[in-house]
C-alpha cells in the first residue's frame, strides 16, 4: 500500500502567519490523486482540497495545494484562529486509500 | 443537504463483534458509493471499505479481509459495517463517508462517528 509521511509532525505559529505543510507518497501519484483533511478535536475531517490543487466546496481561497509525483505541498497563506487544526492529506491513486499520520497546527 | 447519521457508541468484548449503521436519503443511497473509515486515539483516518449500495458490491482493505463485512438496506437507505473478532487495538471512531462524486474516493460528507471501545 502507498504509505503518505507528513511533515513537520506539529508547527508552533502565531495568527498571520504563512504555512506550508508536506506530504511524501511512498510511490507516485498518477494524475495527483491526492486530498488534503482539516481535522478539530471531536470533528469529521473536513475537506479542503481534491486532485492536488483544487479546493473543495466553501473553502477560503487562503488554502491551496500543489505538488505532483510524490511530493505535495498544503499551504496557507495567512493563519487564521480557526484554522489551528491537524491536517491530513490522503491519496486515492491506489487501493487501498490511504492517509498520512498528520501534522498539528498550534497556537504559538 | 447530504446527512449521513450513524449508530451510537458501542462497547464490546475481546472476540465479539459490532455492527454499526449509518442512514442517508435515497438519493445518496442510490448514487455514491458509502465508505467505512476509523480513526485511533492520536493517529490518522484508515480506509477500511466501500459499497454500492444498488448493486450490493463490497470492497475490503486487505488487513480487514475476513474481519469485516460491508452490507446495504435499500428500504431504509441505511448501510452497515460488521467487525468480527474484536480486539483491544480496534478501539476507534468509526466513521462512513460518502464518494465525493463517481468514482472519487476522497470524502466531503461524513457521518458524526461512531466510537467503538473494545475492553475486558
């Protein structure tokens, strides 16, 4: 199975900040067959971005992603208090669908 | 509004099994394929199967194979998942999700969870 590392494991920032977020795939992707989750404590992950770079219904224009083969990038451009979360990302190129271990997002 | 409303917390025995639902509309039911997933304490979701509800057409992660059964009510657009052999390690919140659309298995609609708590 296609194995997804995230890093860094947890990022310490303040509101305003720019973030970028990793996501390595054991093997390539074909055709960026890959999502990326918000996640809050007793929540569903919530999805923000399909096919590498396209967001998901309702997703603030803040959020965007890129990458292609194996490695993937979430980014977001300015952080605001609502978006201290954990961040999964998720490839669909091969079953079965697999996720990365995630990476937090704290306040500062 | 796409809903998908599950079954309420379980706790269980080592070696017994559970079975939890989750109800959508018919149209859903009818549409999409319905997705299995859990969640451990600390750790990332882990897909562990899919159905089409219409055609009753399963399909398992491969380390659930055996374990896990995936079926599908029509006359209550209600689908269930069974995991047998329950051990500690299964404690989790087990969630269903829908296919984003055809044939996209990445998952903008998700039930509320089920926690599934495995203890002597």
């Amino acid at each position: 199975e296609i194995v997804l590392t995230q890093s860094p494991g947890t990022l310490s920032l303040s509101p305003g900040e720019r973030v970028t977020l990793s996501c390595r795939a054991s093997q390539s992707l074909h055709s960026g067959y890959l999502a990326w989750y918000q996640q809050k404590p007793g929540q569903a992950p919530r999805l923000l971005i399909y096919g590498a770079s396209n967001r998901a219904t309702g997703i603030p224009d803040r959020f965007s992603g890129s990458g292609s083969g194996t490695d993937f990038t979430l980014a977001i451009s300015r952080l605001e208090p609502e978006d201290f979360a954990v961040y999964y990302c998720q490839q669909y190129d091969t079953p079965p669908w697999t996720f990365g271990q995630g990476t937090k997002v704290d306040m500062k | 509004q796409v809903q998908l409303v599950q079954s309420a917390s379980e706790v269980k025995k080592p070696g017994s099994s559970v079975k939890i639902s989750c109800t959508t509309s018919g149209e859903t039911f009818r549409s999409y394929s319905l997705n299995w997933l859990r969640q451990a304490p600390g750790q990332g979701p882990e897909w562990m199967g899919d159905i089409v509800p219409i055609f009753h057409m399963a399909n398992y992660a491969q380390r659930f194979q055996g374990r896990v059964s995936i079926t599908a009510d029509e006359s209550t657009s209600t689908v269930y998942m069974e995991l047998s052999s329950l051990r500690p390690d299964d404690t989790a919140v087990y969630f269903c999700a829908r296919d984003y659309t055809v044939k996209a298995p990445y998952f903008e609609y998700w039930g509320q969870g089920t926690l599934v708590t495995v203890s002597s």
